[in-house]
C-alpha cells in the first residue's frame, strides 16, 4: 500500500478498505494528463519563485522520464499504488530523492484530479467530433450518388410518400451534424482550468493561475475554487451529448436492420460486417447494427449514474465523486467504437435502388399527389381527400395500384380526372415537384448537399486550437 497521507494514523488501512477506496485500476488511464498537468504547475511554482529553476528542471525531468518509461512499458502501473497522483509522485521521489516531495506545494489531489478528468475529456470531445466528421463524410458520398435513387418515405411504418435515398440519408446528416455542434458548446463551456483551486479554497501560495491555465490549452482559470473541484457538469454535458449521439445511431440501426430482412430487402450489409448462425446455415446477420442499437442502454446508463450520484453531494469535494470515471470511460469508449464500426458498416453496405425504387411505386405513396392534382383543378383539399380515399379503396379491392387504372375507371369515381392524372402522379412528378427548401426533390437536394459539403470543408475553431 502506498499512500500519500499517512501522517496522522496509527494504525495500517484495512485491506479491504484499501481496496475499495482505490482507484489506480481505472484512473491509471490519463497517467499523461496528470504529468502534463504536473509539469505545468511546477514551471508556474518556479515562474513565481516557490520553486528554484533547478529544482523545476529535476522536477519535470523526473516526470518526463515517469512518462516515458510507462509509455515504453518499463515502468508498470500496479495495484500498490492508491491512485495515479501517488503513483506519479512515488516514481518521482524514487528518482530525483527529496526535491520530488515538493511537486505537490500549492496542490490538492482536488484540483488535479479535476483538472486530470478535464484534460482526458477534452481530447475525448475532439476525437468524437473528428469521428462525427468522418461518418458525416461517408454519408454525404452516398447521397451524392442517390440523388434520385427513389424509396417510400414512412410515418408509422407505413409507406407516407415517396422521397429518395439521398434525402432520407440526409435527415441523419443533420443529427450527426447538431451532434458536432454539441460537442464544439461542450468543449468551449469546459475550457477552463481549475488547477490552482487547492482542496477546496485556494491556496496561501502567490500561484498564477492564468499562467498555468494557459500553458494547459485552456481559456482562462476556473473563478470559483469551491466550484472547480465540485464541477462535474462538464461530464453530465458529455455524456448527455453522448447518449444522444447513440440514439441517433441506434435508430439508424433499427432501420438498416430492417432494410437489411428478408422482407425489405432495400440493402444488403457486408459479409465483412455480418455474422452467421451456429446452427441455421442460411442466415447472414446484422449483429452489428444490433450491438449498436443493444450499447446505448449502456451509454445512457452511465448518464443516469453520474447524475444521480452528483445529485445529493454537498459542497465541495466528496469521494461519490471519483465514482464519475469508469462510467464516463466506458462511455466514451464505447461511443467510439460505436460510431467507427457504423461507419464501416453503412461505407460498405450495398444499397438495393430497384427494389427500393418498386417498394415506392406500390403502397398508394402517390396518394397525396393525386388529391393535389385535384385541388389544381379547383376541388377543395377536403373533398379531393375523400375521392382519392374512395379511389385508393377501389384499388384495394381490385388489387391494383392507382397509376393502373383506365380513365374510365378514374371518371367513374370523379369527372373531374382526365389523361393528365397520369403524369401528375408518377413517381418521378412526386419527388420531382417537391422543391421547397430540405424537401426531395434532385433540386433541392443538390442545394443541401453543396452547402453540407462546404460545411464540412471548414474546420472548427476548437481543432484549429489544439493542433
Ligand atoms: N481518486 C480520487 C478521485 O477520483 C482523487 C481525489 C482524491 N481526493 C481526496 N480528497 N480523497 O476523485
């Protein structure tokens, strides 16, 4: 056992309790970020004269070389240490002797693990984004080539109206695009350094904190001290962008599962990207997507922990709060994988545009259209509804779709049709005619798809930042 805090016991950590009190296991993850945030502070604690140069150049050699030789697998994290901080500054007073105790002058385990969780999240939110783009990416680029691949749109699962591949692609470019744009509020509201706040008020020493603040990337020091150790919003905020995230894939999911059955038939995903059955010979499944759909109860699950383990803290620091890590860990993980494997499995997945393209010439999609037609030639909407309500029940009964109708029959049910009904209820008219802004049509569709391309040219500001 090797703590940091023995001083005033007398007596040995019961083992059991040592156990369940540390978290070496899990915060060993951003054993980086706490040395970069180490390196920091003791260059500012020599800036203001707390430490000697030479003293900062011991220091930060001993935590360059703690960094390097855990990267090179020299130096191994173990289970003897209570948590990364004490495991960084044990290694560092075993090199450089006693100048390494006074790493930690001006410094709680407070604000650094604070600090350390901000760190390691906040590359995490631009990895998601630089994931979120290149899914974007793969989506455009088969939407460009379905611009006019025909398929029903639905509401309830019923075939609606017909639309193409492109626009109903599109409604997903949106989501995934807002999702970027959360992340891009969440890094912007997270970007603010909370090194410096001690355990909880400050500290006595002439600490600048702006400096500091700025040699770690980040706008500016955190203004509350009780605050910037009690602050988990950040990570509420993340993984609520998360979840929201995995819902937009798992709705994806549940579609491609679909299109994916005997009974759709509108795609065909990849043997690269299926799985068979141990018993069944035949079957081609789309585990993926449904492991997808399956992991975001776990993603939303880490939400709800954080908020309900936050929820009753008092201020400042608690123990509930180093609770925030595995969960927030696994989160992320999880999302990534998610995000990449989704977007292996839509760049290879075949689309079906025949069949799509017949599945949206039956069904009556062009229902609405033909009303229209009749409001066009001055029958009130209302009444035009109830004709082609009788029309489409006509259809049923005869087992044919509306474009197979003779003029007699339509005439029979309203004088009004004549051979033109044709043309006005064609499926190319329908898609075609549907101009307005995010509707469609070939039209509309390339005035999106030019303006999310030049949307995805330019970079975020927050990546320009970091790099
Ligand atoms: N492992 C702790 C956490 O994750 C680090 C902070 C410990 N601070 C303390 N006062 N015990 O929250």
């Amino acid at each position: 056992m090797a703590q940091l805090w023995g001083g005033r016991f007398t007596k040995e950590t019961d083992q059991l309790v040592y156990n369940f009190n540390a978290s070496i296991s899990f915060d060993q993850k951003f054993y980086k970020q706490d040395i970069e945030g180490s390196v920091a502070h003791v260059i500012m604690l020599a800036r203001q004269g707390i430490l000697t140069n030479g003293e900062k150049d011991e220091i930060v050699k001993g935590l360059t070389s703690i960094c390097e030789d855990v990267e090179n697998g020299t130096l191994k994290i173990t289970g003897e240490y209570e948590d990364i901080h004490s495991f960084v500054e044990a290694n560092l007073i075993d090199r450089i002797g006693d100048v390494g105790k006074k790493l930690h002058t001006g410094r709680s385990r407070n604000d650094q693990v604070a600090l350390d969780m901000k760190l390691y999240t906040r590359s995490e939110v631009l990895v998601t984004d630089q994931l979120l783009k290149e899914l974007l990416e793969t989506l455009i680029e088969i939407m460009e080539k379905n611009i006019d691949t025909y398929m029903p749109g639905f509401t309830h699962l019923q075939k609606a109206q017909p639309i193409t591949l492109a626009h109903h692609l599109g409604a997903y470019f949106e989501m995934f695009k807002r999702d970027r744009l959360r992340m891009k509020d969440i890094y912007a509201r997270m970007n603010y350094c909370p090194l410096g706040s001690g355990a909880l008020a400050g500290t006595t020493y002439p600490l600048d904190r702006e400096y500091t603040a700025s040699l770690l990337g980040f706008e500016g020091p955190t203004l509350n001290s009780i605050d910037s150790v009690a602050d988990r919003d950040y990570l509420i905020e993340f993984l609520s962008a998360l979840s929201t995230i995995m819902m937009h894939l798992s709705r994806f999911s549940e579609e491609i599962i679909l299109w994916n059955s005997n009974e759709y038939r509108f795609v065909e995903i990849d043997d690269a990207y299926s799985t068979g059955s141990s018993i069944m010979p035949q079957k081609k499944n789309p585990d993926i997507a449904e492991l997808v759909r399956g992991k975001t109860g776990r993603v939303y699950g880490a939400l709800m922990s954080l908020l309900t383990t936050m929820k009753g803290l008092p201020l400042a620091y608690n123990k509930d709060m180093q609770e925030d890590k595995e969960l927030t860990f696994d989160a992320i993980d999880t999302v990534k994988g998610c995000i990449s494997l989704f977007n292996g499995m839509i760049g290879t997945m075949k689309f079906n545009n025949a069949i799509m393209e017949k599945s949206a010439m039956n069904g009556f999609t062009n229902a609405t259209d033909a009303a229209d037609y009749l409001v066009n030639k001055g029958v009130p909407f209302r009444d035009a509804h109830g004709i082609i309500g009788r029309l489409v029940l006509y259809c049923i009964q005869q087992n044919k779709s509306l474009d197979e109708l003779s003029i007699e029959e339509y005439q029979k049910i309203s004088p009004i049709f004549e051979s033109d009904i044709y043309q006005a209820i064609s499926l190319e008219t329908c898609v075609q005619k549907r101009l307005t802004i995010g509707a469609p049509s070939e039209k509309a569709m390339q005035k999106v798809i030019a303006s999310n391309k030049a949307y995805l040219a330019e970079e975020f500001e927050m990546r320009k930042e970091r790099d």
